[in-house]
C-alpha cells in the first residue's frame, strides 16, 4: 500500500526486539542502531478523512465500546483528585491522607491487569470487559456511602483491582481489527477517551460536588450509572475476529485450548521478558507524565493561586480539550514520522512548556494548562498502537495491560510525593487560616526529570511500526504448539526488504 510503512506488508514475528530479520543482535549492535533508526521512515501522509473512512461498522462498534469505557476509567479515577478537600473535610483527615486513596488505586492496578490481562487472552475480550464494568458500578456505590477513612481506603484498593483490568482489553477491542493505515489516528482517539474522562469529571464535579445536602456524594453516585450503558453496548457485540481467528488457530493444535495456552504462556515470558522489563520502566515514564502534571494540578491551582471552583473548571476543560487535540494529532503524525521520535519531540516541547504551567498565576495558564497537556496526552495518543506494535500476539491483552499498569504501580505515589514535598515550601496562609504551598515548583521539577526519563527511554528503546495482525500464527503460537516450522515468511517480500531493520529493531 502506497505510503505505509513496509513492515505492514511483513508477517514476520520476532522473539525479542533486538532482532534484526532472523538475526538476533547483541547489545552493542542493538545500541549502534537506536540513532539511526530515528531517521523519519516520511511516510506518505494520507487524508486523514480517507483513512477513517476504511473502518468498517463493525469495527468502529468495537472502537466506540472501548473508547467509552476507557472515558469512563479515567472519569471514575479522577472522582477522588476532584474531591480530595471534600473527603478530607468528611473524614477528618488531610489532604495529605486523601491522596493515599489516590496511590491505593494506582498500586493495585497492577493486579487486575494481571488478572482481567490473562482471562482477555484466554476467554476472550468481552465477558472480562462486561465483569470490570459490573465491578465499577458496584464499588463506585460502595464508596459513595463510605462513613470512615478506613472504609475509604479499603474500596478504593478494591476500586483499583477493578480498574486495571480495563486498558489492555479495551486496546485489543479497538486496534486489534482495524485497518493497518487507521491504527495511529485511532490510537490517539482511543487514548484521549482517558483526556475526555477527565474533563466529564471535572465539568460534573463543578455539578455535583457540594451542590446538595449530601456533599460529594452525588458525584459517585451518578459515576455508577454509566457503566450500565456500557455493559449492554459490549453485550450487543461479537469477540474481535483478531481473537476469533486466535482461538481457532489454538483448537488446532494437538493440547487443546487450555494447555496451548499455558504453553504459549511459558514461550511468551521466556522469550520476551527483556521486553515487558522495558515496557514497564516505559510506562512508568509515562504514568508519572500522566499523573505528575494533572493530579495535584487542581489543588495547585486553588492552594497557590487562589482560583476560584470556577475558574479551576474552566482551568481543566480547556486543558484536557489540549489533550484531547494531541492525543489525536501527534497519534496521527507518529504514522509518518515514526512511534518513537515522535515521543521524544513532543516531550522535549512539554519539558519547554512546563515553566507558564507551573508559575503563571493569573488566568493567563489556561493558554500554557492547553498546551502542556497536548503534548502530555499527545505523548500518550502513540501508547496504545507502540504497545500493542511491541507486544506479542498471543499474550497483547496481557503485556499491553500489564505494562501499562506495573508502569501505574511504579509511578502510584506521584501525588503523594507531590504533595510531601510541597509541604517543604510553604507560603503565607490565607486570611481563613488555610496553609498554602509552592505546589508549582514542586510539579516543574518532577516533571523536568519525568521528560528527561521518557527521552532517554524512549530513544534507547524498540519500535516495530507497521506490525501486522494478521492472522498468520505467531512464532510463540507456533512453538508452543510444535509447529514453528509451518511459519514463513515470503522470500520475494523478503528480498523486496519488506522485513525492514525499523519494522522489528
């Protein structure tokens, strides 16, 4: 296809990233490519409106299902940074305190990508999908009627387990079938629907925080009530045909589907261990991006510069409206010039950014909150697409779900150790007493060292743009099942170089 990358056109597995066409190569050899290889593959641009246009019903069905549970993870995430004072007032605790509900969560997601990541792969993606949401209703009630700080916390680590199962199921469904061309732009949609979820918290939090009798109450209340919708929108869809074609390729084999996939479980960890080793220090690098400039920003906001709950509201919309713009810009734009350069440019523009983003006092940051965040979710717009690029096939909601969340556990204590160390700079109290501190220097700093992080990781790292879904078995399929001599890959596509060095460095 004119303008795509040639490793679309590839069937071709590896078993790890420093590969290069059958050969595997050592870390200096592996080391020397990774400048090279940041050479812009310039890509044909295409209409983005054509490339939309190749996506079938089906298709954006499973898209439009994962995109909104996806938007209503994140909503239900945000619930408790956006009544962090409210809950402290409630429970008698500070604010300090509160953030642990936050890190709980971001702890223990882990444990469900682990969980939720295994029963996706082996069961398929839709009753894994169905119980998270199922599991979201449930402990959203629960913690709306709450009456201690130990309750709290106890739902809230209960929250988290739920909560992790959902980003690499919700990946799978939306990429797995979509046509090669679309794949960047979609995943930049689909990651926004966590910018979107943000900005759904923050206008209903202006809604329903305070606004009655009950207090924040409310809020988790209605956050309950989403998912049901959810629920029966995936009822009403099939199992991707990615995964269809999966599991009869697994009733084919001679152990039947659990031992084969017991089996494709053993090649997958030894075979990539190097790889979801990195992948999780990647997505560490990202998450504490993600949570390192937005978690504690509403309270820099309103402790530092005084802002009012209205102007915090408009503050936030207009910074996730920049996130949900770079999400889906730079998604698109890492199809032409390449996953990993993109990421890096657009951190290094963030990291120019982050001084009118912490420091800017007047209403004048609304300018620097929605630049700062397009190239923050601009960054995270490519995550959806590298992961599953990177990961392995048989095991893609697994690895794309357990990164992403080990990266989560790794990164859990962002808001803590904001606020901890915020505490270090204090400033004049307010005239009502309220203790006040230099949030926005703390959140510069960290973020300075965050970007340099996902800079050097990201060049040192691998990239496979263009990886086929095909159907073809994979190399780990194939040599857990005894079958590994059956995969090919064609010689004339071969000789063409259609099994480029950038497809599988």
């Amino acid at each position: 296809m004119e303008g795509m990358p040639s490793g679309m056109e590839s069937r071709k597995e590896e078993h790890d990233w420093a590969t290069e066409g059958d050969r595997r190569m050592g870390p200096i050899e592996y080391l020397a490519t990774r400048l090279p290889s940041l050479k812009p593959p310039m890509h044909k641009a295409p209409n983005p409106f054509s490339i939309l246009a190749k996506v079938n019903r089906q298709q954006w069905l499973f898209f439009l299902v994962a995109f909104f549970g996806w938007t209503w993870d994140a909503f239900d995430f945000f619930t408790v940074s956006m009544t962090v004072r409210p809950l402290a007032g409630t429970f008698n605790v500070s604010t300090y305190d509160i953030t642990w509900g936050i890190t709980l969560v971001l702890m223990l997601r882990s444990v469900g990508a682990i969980i939720f990541g295994i029963a996706s792969d082996r069961y398929g993606r839709k009753w894994p999908f169905v119980i998270n949401n199922v599991l979201f209703i449930v402990l959203e009630l629960a913690t709306a009627f709450c009456q201690t700080y130990k309750q709290f916390l106890a739902v809230r680590a209960l929250f988290g387990i739920a909560m992790g199962g959902l980003y690499g199921n919700a990946a799978a469904t939306a990429l797995e079938d979509c046509p090669p061309e679309a794949r960047g732009m979609l995943s930049g949609l689909l990651q926004e629907g966590y910018a979107f979820g943000c900005l759904l918290a923050t206008a209903f939090a202006r809604a329903l925080v305070n606004t009655t009798s009950y207090g924040w109450r409310p809020y988790y209340w209605f956050a309950a009530c989403p998912p049901a919708i959810i629920i029966i929108f995936r009822l009403c869809l099939p199992e991707t045909q990615a995964h269809q074609r999966r599991m009869q390729a697994r009733k084919k084999g001679d152990k039947g589907l659990t031992t084969s996939f017991v089996a494709e479980g053993k090649v997958v960890l030894r075979q990539h261990w190097l790889l979801l080793t990195y992948l999780v220090l990647f997505m560490a690098g990202f998450n504490f991006m993600s949570h390192g400039s937005q978690d504690l920003y509403p309270t820099l906001l309103e402790n530092q510069f005084g802002f009012s709950p209205d102007d915090i509201t408009i503050t936030q919309c207009i910074a996730y409206m920049g996130g949900m713009t770079g999400g889906v810009v730079v998604g698109y734009l890492s199809q032409v010039f390449g996953r990993r350069l993109t990421i890096i440019v657009i951190s290094i523009i963030g990291g120019a950014l982050l001084y009118p983003y912490t420091y800017v006092s007047s209403k004048g940051i609304i300018a620097a909150a929605f630049f700062e965040q397009f190239c923050v979710q601009g960054a995270w717009g490519i995550i959806p697409i590298h992961l599953m690029e990177l990961s392995p096939g048989a095991f893609r909601t697994f690895i794309v779900g357990t990164s992403y969340q080990l990266g989560n556990l790794v990164s859990s204590a962002s808001s803590t150790i904001e606020a901890k160390l915020g505490e270090n700079f204090p400033l004049p109290s307010r005239d009502d007493g309220v203790k006040r501190y230099q949030y926005g220097k703390v959140i510069c700093i960290f973020m300075a060292c965050v970007y340099i992080y996902v800079v050097i990781l990201t060049f040192f790292g691998p990239e496979r743009l263009g990886r086929d879904f095909d159907d073809t078995p994979e190399s780990d399929t194939a040599e857990a099942a005894g079958t590994r001599g059956m995969l090919a890959v064609d010689g004339d596509e071969a000789e063409k170089g259609h099994v480029p060095t950038r497809a599988v460095s």
